[in-house]
C-alpha cells in the first residue's frame, strides 16, 4: 500500500503535460487587463445591482424609524401621575 492517490493505476496512451509552479505567472496581465475587465463588468451591471439595494434602504430605514416611532410612550397617557 505504498502508493500516493495519483499513483494508484497505470493509464496508458494518455499524455499529460504539468507546468511547474515556478514557471507560472499568477498576476500575468493583471494590471492591463484585469482593472479595465473589471471596471467594465461594474458598469454594465450597476443599473442591476444597486436600485434593489437603494430600494431595500429606503423601505429599512422607514419601517425602523416608524418602529421607533411607536415604541415611544404617549406623554399624555401620565400627565395626572404625581
């Protein structure tokens, strides 16, 4: 049982190629092509994303400040207490 996961059965007639890790460029166009990639997905999907968002504010901040509203005592209801 000494064989690794990868290891464990023979396949022939298939090739396979690995580059090392060390010879890969993980940031490879970031900066000329990734920023402007990503500035362009933000505008096409604003006009999506965020009226939802503006609309689910408005309705929050109402239904909190008339929560608020309520759960305030009536100061008529104690003006004869001593």
């Amino acid at each position: 049982m000494g064989k690794h996961f990868g290891e464990l059965a023979k396949v022939r007639g298939i090739v396979t190629y690995k580059l090392s890790p060390f010879e890969q460029r993980a940031f490879a166009g970031v900066i000329s092509h990734g920023i402007p990639n990503t500035l362009r997905r933000i505008r096409s999907s604003i006009f999506r994303v965020v009226p939802p968002f503006i609309i689910g504010y408005i309705v929050y901040d109402a239904v909190e400040s008339r929560h608020t509203q309520l759960s305030r005592k009536n100061p008529k209801d104690y003006e004869n207490d001593v």
